[in-house]
C-alpha cells in the first residue's frame, strides 16, 4: 500500500506505485484482521475478586453476526474443545465482564488469567497450550 501526498497537499492510498514528479509517495502496511493478540488480563482492584482463583474455564465473548465467531465455534466443535460462549450483544453482565478484560472487538477467548482477541486455528492452539501450563 502507498501513501501519495500530492503537489496540492492531498493525500490518498493506493495499492499501485504513483509515477509522476511533485509527489511524495511512502510505502505502508495495514495490517489485516484479525491480528490475535494475547495478553494478561489486568489484576482486579476488587480484593475479593483478587482473593480468588482463575476460571480454567474456557471462556469466548462472541456476536451472532461474527464470521471470525463462526469460524471458532466450528473449529472447538470439530476438536472437541469444551467452551463457555457469551453474546456481548445480548448478555448485559457478559458485556461488563467483556469490557472489564479490555475487549475492543469479538470474538475474545479468556482462560484462567490469559485472553487472546482475534481468531486464527494456529494462535488460538498456541493460546490453549501455553494457558494450560
């Protein structure tokens, strides 16, 4: 992808090199989605919250309208994986529990103290086995 600012000051993108002089082209990369991203969930300032422990209960915040959703209700059923879902749209206290982990976007996996936002078969293995250490 290219960044082109023009000789008047206008900025566009394309996917092809600009030819032409007075222009200012910078190539950038956008990534696609989804671009899983694990990380901790940050420690409760609740102390009873804190006081107890982890769910290894494998949790997935998810839509009905989800392709990404879909596609990891298919892949747990096909392997077996046990999960929790909760439809952020339509479960109010899931949707709180939902933000409280930072979710941005759907679908979001949580097990134990971990997350992973995003789907893909491979980091989504990688999450279970590293969370199941």
């Amino acid at each position: 992808m290219y960044r082109v600012v023009g000789p008047d000051g206008r900025v566009t993108y394309t996917d092809q090199a600009p030819q032409g002089k007075g222009t200012s082209v910078k190539e950038v990369s956008i990534p696609s989605y989804p671009q899983p991203q694990r990380w901790q969930a940050p420690p409760s300032s609740n102390e009873s919250e804190a006081s107890t422990s982890p769910s290894s209960e494998l949790v997935m915040y998810a839509s009905q309208s989800c392709g990404y959703c879909k596609q990891a209700r298919s892949y747990m059923k096909a392997k077996g994986i046990a999960y929790r879902e909760v439809d952020v749209g339509k479960d109010k206290a899931g949707a709180a529990e939902f933000a409280r982990l930072g979710g941005k976007g759907v679908p979001l996996f949580s097990l134990g103290r971990q997350t992973l936002a995003g789907f893909s078969a491979d980091s989504f293995d990688a999450f279970l086995r590293s969370s199941s250490r």
